[in-house]
C-alpha cells in the first residue's frame, strides 16, 4: 500500500512539473542523470541521440555560482528521520533561478524546480523541471 503511495504521488509530482516545465528529468543521489532525456539534449544543443546517463547536471551550470547553488538547495531540500533510512524523506520542493549552458556559445536564463524524494528501494533522487524564460536577461559570463 505504500508503494503504490509513493508511485502515485511521484507520478502525480512528474506530471504537475511536466506541466510547468519545459523538460523533467531524474536524478540520482549525486546529481547526475539516471537516464537519456532526449528533450534535454535538444535543448541544449547536443542532439538527442547523444546519450545524458551518469552525467552531472550541474555540468550544463556555467556559472560557479550557480552549480554551488543548486547543490546545497538540493542537498538540504530533505532530512530523513532520525538518520533512519527506512524512514521516508518529506519530499519538500524547491526552485531556483539559474543560466543553462544551451551549447557552446549560447545560454539560457531558466528556473529550476526540484525535489527530492527516496524510491522504492531506499535510493535518494530528485525530480528536477527546468522552464526557460524567455525574458529574463542572462548574465556574462
């Protein structure tokens, strides 16, 4: 019964993200993708079929800024109980302005919406939408 719980209500965050976001992506406890998104990589310019598993996210992060940023606010986004780690993490959402590298020379000015949440088998992840805008100016770098 609370399995089925926690896919409702991951689903239920992926979808309200997808709704958002230009692209939701997942990843895992160090930041890094737990799978190709191929919207991701046509966003930023590296072809979808160029494969994302294993890389860190805060790699498309040019500024210093930033990637340390986004790091601590995703590190701190949840405890788990008492150090417990059967214990569920209450998933508490965040979000975050921030520049995208879009391809060599380009970038793009995006908000980040994340949270982190434990699946089924106990592993720390994050679901992560990223919605460019459009009219906001992006700093030099």
């Amino acid at each position: 019964a609370e399995a089925n719980s926690m896919q409702r209500e991951n689903s239920a965050t992926k979808r309200l993200l997808g709704l958002m976001c230009d692209v939701v992506l997942e990843l895992d406890a160090d930041l890094c993708f737990m799978c190709h998104v191929p919207r991701f990589s046509a966003i930023v310019s590296m072809g979808t079929n160029r494969g994302l598993k294993g890389l860190k996210f805060e790699d498309f992060l040019p500024i210093d800024y930033d990637r340390e940023r986004f790091r601590s606010l995703a590190s701190e986004a949840t405890v788990v109980d008492d150090g417990d780690e059967e214990a569920p993490l209450s998933p508490t959402p965040g979000a975050m302005h921030a520049t995208m590298r879009a391809s060599e020379d380009s970038k793009l000015s995006v908000e980040i919406f994340y949270v982190k949440y434990r699946d089924f088998d106990g592993a720390v992840r994050y679901l992560v939408g990223i919605h460019e805008l459009t009219d906001q100016p992006i700093p030099d770098l």
